[in-house]
C-alpha cells in the first residue's frame, strides 16, 4: 500500500487575502463567463421558471374543495309514530322502530312462570 501524498508539497504557495478585493456579482460573472464557466440562461430554463412561476400562482389562488364546510340543508324531522321521538335519518328512524318491536317480542319480567 502506498501512502505517499498525492500531490507535491514541495513548493508552498501562499496566498495573501488581504490583497484580493471582493468581486462584485457583475464582476464574477464577467471572470465566469471570460473563463468559459458561465453559460447564457437558455430556453429550457426560461421556460421551466415560466413554469414554476405558474405552479405558484396557482397554490395561491383558492380552489373549491370538497371537504370545505358546505352550508346546513333544510332537514325535514321524521318522527317515530309510537313514542313521537324525532331523527333526521331514516336509517336511524328504523333502527329506533326495531327496538319497539324487540320490546314487545321480549318476554315481560313481571309475567308468572309459575
């Protein structure tokens, strides 16, 4: 296994960072496009921006749902005939008919069995 470095150290560069001023954003792009490093934004990415500024707008603007709260209908009460209790179901209303006609089907605990 060779463990020699990679690269030379021989010769010790040193940069001084006091002297290097800071470039600015028009700068640096003028030394990226002069180094070949820096393309022209092309029509692919124009249009993707046009889409993604697109896709924003529309999270932005409110859509109906349907989960949203819808407004209370008029519900007509059905009323069980027998005991005159109210249910806005009619599921619910046979349900609740069912346990008068379990009542009356029950033997009675009062009867004698003897």
């Amino acid at each position: 296994l060779d463990n020699s470095p990679v690269w030379d150290d021989s010769e010790e560069v040193c940069v001084k960072t006091e002297s290097i001023a800071p470039l600015s954003s028009a700068q640096l792009d003028l030394v990226l496009k002069r180094l070949g490093l820096m393309a022209a934004v092309g029509p692919a990415i124009e249009s993707y921006r046009l889409e993604l500024q697109a896709a924003r707008e529309e999270r932005a603007q409110p859509k109906a749902s349907f989960c949203a709260v819808q407004p209370p209908k008029e519900t007509t009460l059905l009323t069980c005939a027998e005991c005159g209790a109210s249910f806005t179901m009619r599921r619910t209303l046979e349900l609740h008919k069912r346990q008068h006609l379990n009542a009356l089907n029950a033997p009675s605990s009062l009867s004698s069995s003897g």
